[in-house]
C-alpha cells in the first residue's frame, strides 16, 4: 500500500482489499457469483450502509464499482479461522529469516507450495460465533507464534534404485521449480540417477581425485571425481559437471543470474560466467531459456527501436464530403454476380459511407468507373481522396484523373489504416 493507504482506517483498509481483487480479476468475476470471506464484520452492512444515507469521498466511489458485481456476498469470518489469508499474508519470502534457511527437525515436513496453508486446522464453516468467544478468539489471533516458515524446497533426489530419470530435463523444467539450498542437493545421488553422467561417475568414483578417460559425447573426455562434485576437463579447464534434473540448474542459474550479486545479466554474460564453472549437456539453450523468462530482465529492457512520433492526425473537413476515404474488402464470399469484394467510401466529416459490390480483379480503370458513378455523381467531385498504398489508388490513371480534377490524394501509411479509420 501506499503511505496515504497505509494511514486509512482498518474498514478502509478491509474495503480497499476487497476492491483491489475485485478489480484485478473483474474480466472473471463481472459475471459469475462471487463470495468474498472477510473478518471484519461490518464489511457485510455495504448494501445497508449505501441506502441509509449518502455517502461521499472514496466509500462512494468504491461502493458504485461494488455495484458491478450484482451477485457479491460478503460472508464474515473469523481470523482466526481465515487460514487460507493468513497463509497468504505470511508468505515465508516475507520473513525477515534467511530465504533459504533449512527446516529444523522439529517442524512438521511441509512440502508443496500449500505447505503453509497446513499449518493449521481449515475450518469451512464461516458462521460466527457467540459474541462470547469472539473477543477470545480475537485475542488467541493476535498471540499466536510468528515463527519464521521456511520457504518450500525442492526435495532432494532419491535414492530409490527403480526410481525413473525424470522424462523432461529441458528449460521447461526449470521454471516452476524454486532455488533450493546448496545442503539440500544431493550430487552424488544425482550423478548416479543422471542419464548423461552415469557412466563417468561410476568410472571417476572408483579412483576418488584421479583423472578418467571417458568416451562423452562422441568425445574422449577426462573425467575425475572429488567429493562432492564430478568434473569434466574441457579446452584444458575443469568445470563442475551439473546433473540435469531441475533442481540443479535451477540452484546455479538463480545464484549466476538472479542473485544480488549477480546483476540480471544478459544471456550472453550469464552464459559465460557459467561456462567458467559448470557444464552440462545443451547449457546454452537452458540458459538462454531461463534468462529469457526472467520478468526482471523483460521488465527493464530498453527499447530497440526509436520511439514513435507524433500522431498525423487528419484535417477536418469544413463540408461534407470535400474529404473521403476509400478502401477495399476483399476475399469475400462470391455472390451471384460475381462480386467478391466491397469498395467502402466514407465521409470524413460526417461518417456518411458508400458500400460498392467490387470484385478483387477490378483495374484503376474500374475504380474510377466507381468512383465517377457512386461518388461523384451523388456528391460532386471531393477536395481530397484518402486512401492507402493499393497499386490502384497508385497507377498513372488514377493519378492523371486527380491531376485534372485538381484533387488532392492523401496516402496514409502502408499496413497501419489508423489513418484511412
């Protein structure tokens, strides 16, 4: 919110949330039933509230785009029982512990990105209770432990040996899984279950620290492994070799790209940096993938063209018909005399239009037949014909015939009819 909302009254502040989601998701929610759960009771008086007396200010303003949802019930709840808002509101992104802080042993293992909806019991019933253990409940509310919760991590890889590899380890893995922590990655685990690295961790596990010739690739590659990581020697460097489960490319792109030290780079850069390191099989395709779903980067990328002029707005006209625009609809159904497409002329001035049955064959020589037939003979010759690049409005014909008739052809832009509306 911002520091002016942040200073409204807590029915201002429970009004505001209600509208803020209604507005966001109105394209949804104009025509279909919609129940909003609050736990601020006099949220449900709205309707009472707006035809007791008149109101004015923003209550008025939100009340009227209140309005456009004919079928909103507003239902109290309490917040002791709103664990689905509260689960929301504490978003563990948003605790003031280090992100990626492993659970401790005591806590319930959580996983899934509801875990913190499980954190207490769901009550669907939304019926008030007693004004008796209302001010208990309240109190039990505003006391409860605000543990830090931890972010919900990826699980670690298992070590079930008739346990599958995963069927997708493209840069369409990645995107939904969350960084997880350096402690919870089982390399060695991984290497042993990867597809591409299984044989020359087998081989490189047997002599710990010595390198291995491995054929990888349709190459001849030195492998070595050294707890825990297995390394690949290439172009005379050693570079840490990364299973390809999402987990783990995933862990290195966020500290290589979206970390605050890493700068959101480009795909360029970051696909360097990375290379100095690591490497796994089709690492540049999965880099420039993750770097390109990236909302930050997208967010604040400059523009690669020059920015648009001004609007070349069209003359007004002091009479009818002194400025007409033209154009052709074509690939039309035939009728049964053939015309296939229609010849629009329309009056810049008062909207008056002319639909002419045309065919897509139709010459300059034709047009002009048109024109003198349904445009001049009606209205008289016009000050300036409108129209844009079609070879016919552009032949020598049709410019010798304004010629003569001292009429001005206004071309607009090709493939941009803003200016021919």
């Amino acid at each position: 919110m911002t520091p002016v909302q942040q200073k409204y009254s807590i029915y201002d502040q429970k009004l505001l949330a209600l509208v803020t989601a209604l507005d966001k998701w109105s394209h949804l929610l104009r025509v279909a039933k919609v129940t909003a759960f609050a736990d601020h009771q006099a949220l449900t008086h709205l309707r009472k509230l707006q035809t007791s007396r008149p109101l004015r200010g923003r209550t008025s303003r939100w009340l009227d785009f209140l309005a456009e949802f004919p079928d909103l019930t507003i239902t109290y709840l309490q917040g002791a029982r709103n664990t689905v808002a509260d689960a929301l509101s504490r978003l563990p992104c948003h605790s003031s512990s280090h992100p990626f802080s492993p659970p401790s042993p005591s806590s319930p293992p959580l996983s899934g990105s509801l875990a913190p909806l499980m954190l207490s019991p769901a009550h669907p019933d939304p019926a008030p209770h007693p004004r008796g253990k209302q001010a208990n409940s309240r109190r039990s509310a505003s006391t409860r432990r605000r543990l830090p919760r931890p972010r919900p991590q990826s699980p670690p890889v298992s070590l079930k040996a008739n346990e599958s590899p995963p069927d997708g380890t493209g840069p369409s893995a990645i995107f939904p899984v969350q960084p997880a922590d350096s402690a919870t990655l089982d390399w060695p685990a991984a290497y042993a279950k990867c597809p591409a690295f299984r044989v020359p961790y087998s081989m490189a596990v047997k002599a710990v620290g010595a390198p291995v010739q491995v054929e990888f690739r349709s190459r001849l590659l030195a492998f070595r492994f050294v707890t825990p990581f297995l390394s690949v020697c290439i172009h005379g460097l050693w570079r840490i070799c990364v299973p390809q489960f999402p987990e783990f490319p995933t862990h290195i792109l966020y500290n290589h790209h979206d970390h605050v030290t890493a700068g959101n780079r480009g795909q360029k850069k970051t696909f360097l940096s990375l290379s100095k390191l690591y490497y796994w099989p089709g690492m540049r395709t999965y880099t420039n993938a993750y770097v390109e779903s990236c909302t930050q980067c997208g967010a604040s990328k400059s523009l690669n063209r020059k920015p648009p002029g001004l609007l070349q707005q069209l003359i007004i006209p002091s009479r009818r018909w002194s400025h007409v625009s033209l154009d052709f609809i074509t690939d039309l159904p035939l009728t049964k005399a053939g015309h296939g497409s229609i010849l629009v002329l329309v009056d810049s001035l008062s909207k008056m239009a002319h639909f002419v049955p045309a065919k897509k064959t139709f010459t300059a020589a034709d047009t002009v037949d048109v024109l003198a037939d349904r445009l001049i003979r009606y209205h008289g010759l016009p000050d300036a014909l409108i129209s844009d690049h079609d070879p016919r409005f552009q032949s020598y014909l049709c410019q010798q015939l304004c010629s003569c008739a001292q009429l001005l052809v206004n071309g607009s832009v090709g493939g941009v009819r803003a200016k021919n509306d």
